[in-house]
C-alpha cells in the first residue's frame, strides 16, 4: 500500500480491513527495525502482486507515492483509490481510481467491497485470514501449500493460449509485434490475432462471431489492444464502434468477459481507459484499474512487464 504519512490512519484502517479479508498487507509502519527504509520499501514493491495507492491532497505531491505508483502502472499490478475528492496526477488520470473518500471503514460498505473485488480479479480471492501473536494477519496453510515445498505457494499452471483482440486500423503492426515478442518469451504458448485468425481458411457463408467466440473460449487470457481510435466514431456512421452487436472487437471482448477469462488491456499509443459510460453493458468490465501500458520504443521492457504478469496467470481448465 502507497501513501503519504499524513494519510497514515487511513491507511492502517484500510490495511487492517483487507488483512481481515486474508491478504497478507504491506506498508511502512512494518518495516522492522534495523532495516534500511529505502531498501525495505523497494524489496517489498517488487514482491508485491498487488499495489493500492492512496491519493489525496498531498499524495498527489509526494515524489515517493508518484515513484511507487508509477512502477506499479509498468507492472500492471496499480489499483487507484481516492481517499479525497481530488483529480489523480498527470498520467494516472486515465485509470479508473476507486472512491473511498467517504468510507467509514466498514467492510460491507459497497465502494469496499468494489476494491475486494478488484482486487481478487488480480490476483485472486484471498484465503482465510488467520492472526499471529501479535494480532497481524497471515496467510494460512491452502490446498495448494504443500508441506513439501517448504510453505511456498505452489506455481500456476501455466497459460497455453493468449488471444490478442485489436483493431488493425487503430494499433497499426503493435498486434503483430505483441505476437512476436510474446512468443519469444513464452515458449510453447499459442498466439492468436484476431484479425489474422479470420483470414485464415474461412469457409464461405462461415458464421464468422461463433469462430470467433469458440477460439476466445479456447484461450486463457484475452489481450484487448487499446490505441487511440479504439472507440472512435466511424466517418460514415454517426455512432460508436461498439454499439454495434455484429462489431468483432465487441464480440471478442464480451465471450471473454462471459466466461471469465482473464481480459488485460493494454494501453498504446496514448491512450487511456475508455470511459466506462461509453461502453455497452456486457464490455463494462473491461473498463478497471488493471491495466498495462505498451510504448512502441520501449517495447522489449514492457513486454518482460506483461510476461511477468501473465506468468502469475493460472491456466483455465478446459473441457
């Protein structure tokens, strides 16, 4: 958890409520005594799955909170929530941020629950909280924990098929360029474009939305490529892309979200989130705080940030 020390009691509350939920929770009041801050901190940014930021008044302002917020958004692992009424800094603006600004620390309050939820989609659901001697939650002991193993948590199966659902006119060759990175650090995984699927060995009078649904349903993660012209409005149609039932992105995405398959998006080009108000109801989940941001000149790097990502991705079980 990112904050500024102004903003410690809400902090501790908000701490102490998700490691009630099971979490095992970091932020700098549990740095141990004798250990180096800078050092400290930087070990457990780059362990955690997870990093919530805190902003307000004078989080906005902190270098620290911005840094760590930052290295969070590269990772994809950034979940935003206002503590205040207040506008997230340049570049984070594009990210959904969670609302807690009038939270009153109960756990069944909605805007709670939101960021549980949120949470979980992540990194999944926590297991049951259980409490150390002196009161501060632990993870216990899972099915997957196995004795054996030391107490580690045992690796997720890994991911077999990732689809790569995009708009040729909008991302250009990055769907192309994704495919090929992700094939040289995922050995063994299958890439699908979506474009490039289509083209392939169809059939005349072939029902084009259920071959695309029957392969998204085969994937385990859908990566939905976001440029600028995503949700642009067509020239020679006076509405948006996605309002359009038949529109192949829309089909994509929506099979996806239905069966729970893991949808990243990945941000290129500038672009931000769109606005979940624009999107139609079965895309809606699209539109969270996890996301992951792809620059063309800085594609190797980010690349080995989604690899990591995905690497934390348990493959679906398939009939």
């Amino acid at each position: 958890m990112s904050y500024e020390k102004s903003d410690l009691p809400m902090a501790e509350t908000l701490a102490q409520a998700l490691g009630e939920s099971g979490w095992s929770i970091f932020y700098d009041r549990t740095i141990s005594i004798g250990s180096t801050w800078r050092t400290a901190i930087g070990k457990e940014l780059d362990n955690a799955r997870c990093v919530v930021v805190l902003w307000s008044m004078a989080s906005i302002d902190s270098h620290w909170v911005l840094d760590e917020a930052d290295d969070a958004r590269g990772r994809g692992i950034l979940i935003p929530i206002l503590i205040q009424n207040v506008r997230p800094p340049m570049g984070f603006r594009g990210i959904q941020a969670g609302n807690l600004a009038d939270w009153n620390g109960t756990k069944s309050a909605k805007a709670f629950q939101k960021l549980v939820a949120d949470i979980t989609k992540l990194i999944g659901a926590p297991p049951k909280a259980r409490y150390d001697e002196q009161g501060s939650p632990t993870l216990p002991q899972t099915p997957e924990t196995k004795p054996e193993t030391g107490g580690k948590q045992a690796e997720p199966a890994p991911i077999r098929k990732i689809f790569l659902s995009h708009r040729r006119d909008d991302s250009g060759d990055m769907a192309d360029r994704l495919a090929s990175q992700l094939s040289a650090e995922l050995p063994g995984v299958s890439i699908v474009i979506s474009d490039v699927f289509l083209r392939m060995d169809v059939p005349p009078n072939a029902n084009l939305t259920g071959r695309l649904k029957a392969e998204v349903a085969g994937c385990d993660v859908l990566l939905a490529i976001i440029g600028p012209r995503w949700l642009d409005i067509r020239e020679q149609r006076n509405r948006l892309r996605l309002t359009d039932p038949s529109d192949f992105v829309r089909v994509e995405i929506s099979a996806a979200l239905e069966q729970d398959i893991r949808t990243i998006p990945i941000l290129i080009d500038g672009a931000t989130m769109p606005d979940r108000l624009l999107l139609p109801d079965e895309l809606k989940g699209l539109a969270s705080p996890i996301s992951v941001y792809v620059s063309r000149t800085h594609l190797d790097y980010d690349v080995r940030t989604l690899v990591g990502m995905l690497k934390r991705v348990s493959a679906r079980p398939h009939p």
